[in-house]
C-alpha cells in the first residue's frame, strides 16, 4: 500500500511533452506553438514546465502578468514571452526584462510608447489585442485608423503581431459565434496589414480553438489547458495525459460513534459508527468549502471516501469506514484516474479554477 509524507503536487513531465506532442501534431509544422503558463503554469510551476516546453520547440510564451515573465526570465527562458495583461506601473520592467506586451487601448499603447521611447528603444516589439466578441480587453477594429496614425509617429515601438481571444470555442451551441469571431478578427487583419503596410505574425486560438478550428491557426497558436491534459471534452481527454496529480497521507483516524459529529459547525453528524481520516490540506490551500459536506470524494488505494463536514482551512475529513487504510497511507486528491476535472465538476466548477487555485504552500515535485 502506498505511503506518504505530506501533501505534494506531483508535475508529471513525460506527460506534459506527451500533450504538447499532440497539440503540436494538430497544427502545421510551420506554425508557432505558444505555451500559456500564466498563473504559475495552471498551478503547477511556470518555470520548470517552461524550461522543459523550452527544450522541445516550444516558439513563444505567455503569462498574464509582468512579475511572472521576470520569474521566468530571471530562471533562464530566453524564447520571447508575451504579457496578456501589462499595467503601466510595470513597463519599464517589462521591457528591460525584454518581454512582449499585449497591447489593447490607445491610452496603453501611448503609454507604453513613451515608456519605451523614455529608454531609447527602436522598434520594440508589441502586439496588438483586438476585441472580436469576448468583450473583455481589446481595441475596436473602428479604432484601427488611430492606431495607425500613433504607430506611424514613432519609431520606437513596432506592431509584431496581431491577437483576439474567443469566447467559446469548447461549445458546439456556438459554433456560429466562434464562426462570427473568427469573421471578424479575419477582417481587422487584412485591414491591419493594409495600414501598416506590413504582414504580421496573427494567434487567436487557444486549446479548443486548436481542436476545433484548426483552419484559423494563422501562423501560432496558443495553449494552456491542454498542456496540462484536460482537452474540454472528453473526446480529447482521452488523448492527453493529466500532468498534476496531488496527493497528502491520511494525518489520524478516529472511529466516532452514532450521533457524534465532525468539524467546525458539527456538519457531519454521524449515523452509525464511523471510521473517518484527517487529511493535512484545506481550504487555504484551494480545496475549497465548496467540496466538502459529503459532495466530492477523494481515492485511497483505488477506493472512493467522500470528504464529510465543512472543509477547514488546513484540514479535510473524509469516511473511509469501508476502505482498509491507515494512518501514514497515501491519498489521492485528484491526477490521472480520478482527474481535476471530475473533481471540480462535483462542485460545480472548471478544472482551470481549481487548479489554479492550488496554494503555493503545497511542495511541488518534479517526475519524470
Ligand atoms: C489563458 C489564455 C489562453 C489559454 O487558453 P486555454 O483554454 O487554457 O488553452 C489563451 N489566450 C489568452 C488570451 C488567454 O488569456
């Protein structure tokens, strides 16, 4: 039977180049691969996935904010590294630590002209966001005339590539939608590219824009989720390989006799006699309440024990009354049987969410 130590992430890196083996081998060869590891690479560890993305081909970088491209810069990536979301309190940080903002309003893109030119760069490059239906961040294609007009006054910054992101593209309902995106995001290109009178590198696609739209891969994509082997349906979960897997170790057992309770609140409150077993991760690590009183179960030596009362900030409890286990024995949150992403369905979320919420307190390991 298994033993544990302490609750750990275990980063499976076989597994990692298995998915990216396979996202790669959904696209052309000639087209650029963008490896999302923004938010500490889903929860796991932005640096190590990086190097180990870096060492197979991978062609660019995201992360979402300017501290996670210095974390990755200052550990040794030298591939270029977009910034989904710069604020301009950090440009100048940015752009010593040669990162790629994703530019989205004019009032940015002014802003981050004056910044670069306040250092003496020439063409520095940028990329520009368009908004084609998320309605989140991004220009407007009417506003194209303006941007061309500030691009053409300067010389310090210059327009490598052109963005939009999709609402939807895991959703068969709306195909249309997508299609409408894609529609749009093709016309502010072409227009674009009339402008600036230049051919710029185009992303809009993400993991399920890969699978499913492959004829807008234009000339890189970008991929988080899959990456980590959850595809959003369970067609491509089946192809890839879940690269987290967390574990912990059964803490005490305590046999509790009928009409005693469990946890803060007494929200268990036991019918029979039952055998339940302390887990050292909670709520402060990102199991949050919402899995516990009895709606999610946790795996012991391949057996299901439901997680009982209100989930505590550094404790669980769970009923392993039918499961031959003890103290010191190893447990499985969620990895490659029972995935994040059925443990996040149990209450009611998305695999992104649960596991980036994963606290750094939990030890990351490396296999693999
Ligand atoms: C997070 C993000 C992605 C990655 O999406 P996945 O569904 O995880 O592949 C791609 N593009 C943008 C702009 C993002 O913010």
């Amino acid at each position: 039977m298994a033993k544990a130590e302490e609750t750990i992430l275990e980063i499976d890196l076989k597994a990692l180049g298995h998915n990216y083996t396979y996202l790669r081998s959904k696209i052309k060869p000639e087209t650029k691969f963008m490896a999302v590891v923004k938010a500490y690479a889903y929860g796991s560890d932005a640096l190590a996935i990086a190097k180990y993305l870096e060492n197979l081909g991978t062609d660019y970088f995201a992360v979402a904010y300017v501290n996670e491209g210095v974390t990755l810069r200052e550990g040794g990536i030298t591939a270029p590294i977009v910034v989904l979301h710069p604020q301009k309190v950090h440009f100048k940080t940015l752009i010593r630590k040669n990162l790629q903002p994703s530019i989205y309003s004019k009032a940015i893109l002014s802003d981050f002209i004056a910044t670069a030119k306040e250092l003496g760069k020439t063409d520095y490059p940028i990329h520009l966001k368009f908004n084609t239906g998320l309605n989140r961040l991004g220009f407007s294609d009417h506003e194209l005339p303006d941007i061309a007009t500030i691009i053409q006054q300067q010389n310090a910054v210059k327009v490598i590539a052109l963005l939009s992101h999709l609402a939807a593209t895991e959703d068969p309902n709306e195909m249309d939608f997508t299609d409408l995106q894609l529609k749009r995001f093709d016309a502010v290109c072409k227009k674009a590219d009339t402008l600036f009178k230049s051919n710029t590198l185009k992303h809009v696609l993400n993991t399920s824009g890969i699978i499913n739209y492959p004829h807008a891969q234009y000339g890189m994509v970008r991929s988080g989720i899959g990456l980590y082997g959850y595809g959003n349906e369970a067609h491509i979960d089946a192809e890839l390989q879940p690269v987290m897997t967390l574990k912990t170790i059964i803490a005490q057992k305590h046999t509790i006799l009928p009409g005693e309770s469990v946890g803060y609140n007494r929200k268990y409150k036991s019918e029979h006699k039952t055998v339940t077993a302390t887990l050292p991760l909670g709520h402060a690590d990102g199991i949050g309440r919402q899995y516990g009183q009895g709606k999610t179960y946790v795996s012991i030596h391949g057996k299901a024990a439901p997680i009982i009362g209100n989930v505590c900030m550094d404790m669980i409890m769970i009923d392993v009354t039918d499961i031959e286990c003890e103290e010191g024995d190893e447990v499985i949150i969620f990895g490659k049987e029972l995935t994040a992403h059925e443990f996040s369905k149990t209450a009611q979320t998305i695999t992104y969410e649960l596991i980036t919420g994963l606290s750094q307190r939990i030890k990351r390991i490396l296999k693999n």
